[in-house]
C-alpha cells in the first residue's frame, strides 16, 4: 500500500459550496489543510485554510492554486477545460478527467452507461426532433446536454408535435431526448473507490424531489433485497471502468424488476448526507480519504436515518428541530436566505440498522 498523504499536506477544492465546506471539515479531522477555489460567495471557505476568489479564465490564479495545493479535487462538475489543462500541468486531480468530461454531457454520459451494459431511459441526440421523438417514443424529456441541475434546462413531451415548440423553450442549447421512465421510487447509491482499487459502498437511500431539488433521503430504501444488491454491483461497474479515485453519486430509477440509471455526480452527492449519522465514516471523510491514499473506510450502515434539506426558509425551523432526540443539524452559514437555496439539512436517526 501506498503512504497516505502526509497531514499539513493542502488539498485543493474547486468549488465552495456545501459540499465543499463539509469536505473541508473532513479534511481537517485527518490532518489537512484546504484551500478553495471559488469566484462567488463560499461557504466552505469559511471553515478552510486558504481561498482563492477568482473566476476559472484567470489561468495565472488557477496556476498558482494548483501550486499550493498537493491533490486537488472539486464538489460541482462543470469545470471548464482549460481550468482543467492548467491543473493538469502540476497537480494531480481526483476524481481524473474522464469521470468530469464523461458527467459534463449528457449524452457522453448515457452513452458511456450504455457501453457498461447498464439500463438506461431510451435517448437520442437531437439533431431532427422528429427522428429523435421516434427512437425513445412517447411521453419523452428533453434536456439541455450540458449546465442541468435540479430539473432545470428539462421540458416534457408529450405529443410528436409539441416536440419543435418544447425544443424551443431550451434556448436551442444542443439537448438530448430521454423516454419517459414509469419508476416506482428514485433511489440513490453513494459509492468510493480508493487509490489502491478497493470498493465501498454505503446503502441505497430513497430520495423525494419537491420542484426539481432533493427534499429528502430515507435509508434503507424499501427496495426488495435483490435491487439492493443491483444498486451496489452498478456502482462498482461505474467506478471501476472510470478507474475512479473517490465518491460517486449513482442516481436510479425503480423499475418493476429493475433499476434503470438516471445520471452519475463525480463528487460527493446531497443524498449522501445521511452517511453522516449513519455510518461510522461518512461520505465526505470517505472521499478524502480516497484522493489522500487513506484506506477506505468502514461505510456499513449502523442505524436508519431520514435526511431532510432545509431549503429557503425550511432554516427557521433549525432550532426547534434541534430539540428533538436523535436530531442532527448542519447549517452551511450562508447568510441570505433565497427560495430553493439549500441552507442546511437535518439527519434523524430512527433506531438501530
Ligand atoms: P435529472 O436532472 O436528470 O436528475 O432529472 C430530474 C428529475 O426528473 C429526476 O429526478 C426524475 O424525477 C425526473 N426524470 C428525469 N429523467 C427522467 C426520465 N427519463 N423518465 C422519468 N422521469 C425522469
């Protein structure tokens, strides 16, 4: 095995959001310094030891980033290419490229999942939306290719000729059209894979959408056992044919029978949260641990666990939930409060795994 990364070393994080901040911490705990590469307002860099605040053109900022950090790793997929070349010349990056460029576009992305022999929603690139209507049928979704995030750049279909007006509303962005899937339930599963090859996967957890934003994850998810270990094989093929270093999101669809994927987040994911409360090592620590040469660690789920995002002002009610038993909260220390902002999010534990 290969030495961990010794502590004081700096990781490098793009992005500094939430997901960042909650990185940041896990870092901290094994001995690490972190520095965030953020132009907007950053919660994580709050909690971190250096931020740089510059837009992704600024390549001399981005060069001197990368010279202070000794790995670094990102929490938002859409990085642009030459921020990435630039990054590339000194330090190394995980999760690579491949999993980033491959997440970036949707239809690299499905395509990619298809050549995994992995059950996808039928889709066609739209080049005639007529042609591509006929090859995933009716009701069908377009997407924009690239930038969607929580439903948006998504219009339904439901009529071959509401088709080129449904086109239209996307902006004439290049787009993909999905078939519909008829799911049950939308399942999640949060996987790592370590520098060394090694595997974890926590437990897939059911999550409720309200408006396109994830409301809520419930572990276990009440799937029949053999889907459970569906969920787990599917992202194991992922991780292993990326020959990826880090946390992965896997988004699913329930079907009778099977599980149909939806989309793959290179980074640590929302409806992993839960692992916080659930698990003896949680999501972001578990991906630290991977980009730093840490053994992966122990992931099995020692409780039930309900996560809920606090969304606008879902906050105001923090306090009072603080309250209640088996109640943790976690407050991301952004100031103002918008609609369909995420603020933080609470995880109940309701009894023992
Ligand atoms: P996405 O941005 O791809 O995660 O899509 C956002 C949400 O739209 C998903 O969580 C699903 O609820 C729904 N959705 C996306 N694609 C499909 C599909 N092909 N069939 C049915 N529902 C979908």
């Amino acid at each position: 095995m290969t030495e961990p990364l010794v502590a004081g070393s700096t990781i490098g994080i793009l992005g500094g959001g939430q997901l960042g901040r909650m990185l940041a911490m896990a870092a901290a705990r094994l001995g690490y310094k972190t520095h965030i590469f953020e132009p907007g307002a950053a919660p994580a860099a709050d909690v971190a030891s250096a931020w740089t605040q510059v837009g992704y053109d600024d390549l001399d900022a981005l060069r001197a980033f990368a010279e202070a950090c000794d790995v670094i790793t990102f929490e938002f997929e859409n990085i642009p290419a030459d921020a990435l070349d630039v990054i590339a010349e000194t330090t190394p990056l995980y999760p690579d490229r491949r999993a980033l460029e491959i997440s970036q576009d949707r239809l690299i992305e499905k395509s990619f999942l298809r050549d995994q022999d992995l059950e996808t929603a039928p889709f066609a690139v739209i080049t005639d939306i007529a042609e591509a209507l006929k090859t995933t049928g009716l009701p069908a979704i377009l997407k924009t290719r690239r930038f969607g995030y929580d439903g948006k750049g998504q219009v339904r279909v439901m009529a071959m000729e509401d088709g080129a007006a449904a086109l239209a509303t996307l902006n004439d962005a290049p787009a993909i059209a999905e078939g519909f899937v008829t799911f049950s339930k939308e399942i999640s599963v949060i996987a790592a894979r370590g520098q060394d090859g090694s595997v974890a996967v926590f437990d897939p957890g059911e999550n409720v959408h309200d408006d396109g934003i994830l409301s809520t994850t419930h572990v276990p998810a009440q799937i029949p056992a053999a889907l459970r270990t569906d969920a787990v094989l599917i992202a194991s093929r992922i991780l292993n044919a990326l020959d990826y270093v880090g946390v992965l999101g896997v988004e699913l669809f329930v079907t009778p029978g099977s599980l149909v994927v939806n989309e793959i987040a290179p980074r640590v994911h929302n409806s992993g949260h839960w692992t916080q409360a659930g698990c003896a090592v949680d999501q972001f620590e578990q991906h630290i641990r991977a980009i730093t040469g840490w053994p992966l660690g122990d992931g099995s789920r020692h409780a039930d666990v309900v996560m809920e995002n606090l969304i606008g002002e879902d906050v105001a009610r923090a306090a009072p939930l603080a309250a209640e038993p088996g109640v943790q909260i976690h407050l991301y220390g952004k100031g103002e409060v918008r609609p369909g902002r995420k603020m933080g999010h609470v995880n109940r534990v309701i009894g023992p795994a």
